[in-house]
C-alpha cells in the first residue's frame, strides 16, 4: 500500500469541472502525486488521461500510484508547455475535453525539505526539475542587485525589495535557505497569516522556474490549438499567475477584437474562443482550509471552448 501524502487543492471543484466527460481525453498539466488525476479518471469510467510533470520524484510515486488505470493514463516528463506541444501532433484535439493545470509548488516539493522550498530548508535549490540548469543558489549567489530587485518587487510584489536586494548581496553566499530566511527575517514585512520570508522564497522560486512564462506559454498553446468544446480549469496561488489566467481568458471571450477607439466593428464579430464559466475564481471551502491551510490562497478559473468548430 502506497502512502497516499496529500489531498489534492480544490478536489471536490475539479471533480465537478470535469464530470461527464466520458469517451474524452483530458490532460492533467501539472499531475504531481497523482491527487487530481486519480479523481478525474475515478469520477469518468470510460475517459483517458494524459498527465504532465517534470519532476522524477512525483512521476515514480504517480506511476505506481495510477496503476489500477493502466491502458486510461499516460503520462509525460516535462515542462507542461512544451509537452502539450508533443501531444497536440500525436492526439486529435477533437478528443481532448478538459484541461487542467494546477500552478505552483505542490504541498510535497514544500514539505521536503532537501528540496529547498521551504524558509526552513538546509539547501538551496527549488526546482521542480533537478535536472534543470538553474537553481536557488544561483540566483541568490549570482545575481547583480538589480537583477535581485526586478524578481523581489515583480514576483513578491514586496516593497522593500532595494533593501532585501542590498541584504544579500551583503551577506552572501548563501548555501541553505534557513540561513536566507534568517538574515532576511528583520526585514520582511510580518503578516498575520503567512511566515515573513514567504513572499521572498515564491519570488526566487518563480525566477528558478520560470513560472509565469510557463503559464503563458501553456495558454498560448491552449489558443492555437482551439480545442473544439473542451473546458480550461486554471488553479493558481498567486496573484501574478491569476491576473494572467483573467485577463487571458477575458481576451479569449471577446467577440470584437477591434480597438476600443474604433467608431464601428470592422473584425467580423466572431473571434470569441468560448465563455467563461466562472465570473469569480473558485476558492476553497472552509473545511478545506481547514484541513489543508495551503489552499487558502487558491483560486481556479475555468473557460470552456464551446463556440468553437473543431
């Protein structure tokens, strides 16, 4: 017997986002240890999946993990926005009816310490791919104080980004980020509900990952492709990351595309991808947070492409 590490964030929303979706494929983006993907071929008997991770660790457990679906699953190493490329040459896109992608870190990577996810990690490394060429420890170590500053003000939106910048430089290198956070824990602002060096340990592990250009590339691919009447569920945990998902999925509902100055419509009036199923993101339900604290800042959007002929 497997030891089951977590609930999937969400669980009982993405069931019902992707119920009745029998006879379909539908692809698990960011499939983790399997929580979401067991869920979604549990609930749909007769659907295949196809399920995206770039980290050996989560597909050694999920392989094992997705067994009982042997011939329903399959799945992929990699970057979810370059896989879904490789799958869009070898499925009909006609067959794909759901989309999934859960952003972020998942609960795991940040328990494990040697890891180095967490403020309490005795390493510096952050990669959902150990593979990957840049770590933590570059970033914190290499960067110039500008370079230090973009990350901390664009991806931890954190004020006093110059002077947690000129902090490290100063006190650098860094070999864990324990010794990080320590340094760094005066100058952080102290929030009621998360640690003070939170917000600076996302914004290097955005950098180290490229996170946001991972999510627009994956949107971009998810347009090109035009995915005759297939839902888009987007789970994100950062403001970042949900800003791009509405704004994306605003432009995709847009009939007109013609400039707001314009006097008359001269696009045709027929560029609309599908519509948005949810006027507000879908956030976890108190129960939930209470049993998993981490899905308090999560939030899922969803867009069916059902306007469109495939």
């Amino acid at each position: 017997m497997q030891n089951i590490p977590h609930i999937p964030v969400l669980y009982r929303e993405v069931i019902d986002a992707f119920e009745n979706l029998e006879n379909s494929t539908i692809i698990d983006c960011t499939m983790g240890y399997g929580g979401h993907s067991s869920m979604i071929l549990e609930a749909n008997p007769h659907a295949k999946l196809i399920a995206i991770d770039q980290d050996q660790t989560a597909i050694d457990f999920s392989t094992k993990r997705l067994e009982k679906f042997a011939g329903r699953v399959e799945i992929k190493k990699g970057r979810f926005s370059s896989v879904m490329q490789d799958i869009l040459i070898e499925v009909d896109k006609k067959e794909i009816k759901g989309v999934l992608a859960d952003i972020g870190v998942s609960s795991l990577q940040l328990d494990q310490k040697d890891r180095g996810f967490s403020y309490e990690s005795d390493t510096l490394d952050m990669r959902m791919d150990k593979d990957a060429p840049l770590s933590a420890a570059n970033v914190v170590n290499e960067y110039s104080t500008n370079e230090l500053e973009k990350i901390l003000l664009e991806y931890g939106e954190l004020r006093n980004y110059k002077k947690l910048a000129s902090v490290i430089v100063e006190n650098r290198p860094f070999s864990s980020a324990r010794e990080l956070s320590d340094i760094l824990k005066p100058h952080m602002p102290r929030g009621k509900k998360i640690h003070p060096a939170t917000l600076l340990m996302q914004a290097i592990r955005i950098e180290v990952n490229d996170e946001l250009g991972e999510l627009k590339s994956l949107l971009k691919t998810i347009e090109d492709a035009r995915f005759p009447h297939a839902k888009i569920a987007i789970i994100s945990f950062h403001s970042l990351e949900d800003r791009i998902v509405k704004q994306t999925f605003a432009r995709w509902a847009k009939s007109c595309i013609c400039p707001s100055e314009a006097m008359r419509c001269t696009c045709g009036n027929n560029h609309s991808l599908g519509k948005i199923l949810t006027k507000k993101p879908i956030i976890a339900q108190t129960d939930e947070v209470k049993q998993n604290p981490r899905s308090r800042s999560a939030k899922m959007r969803i867009f069916e492409m059902d306007l469109i002929d495939g």
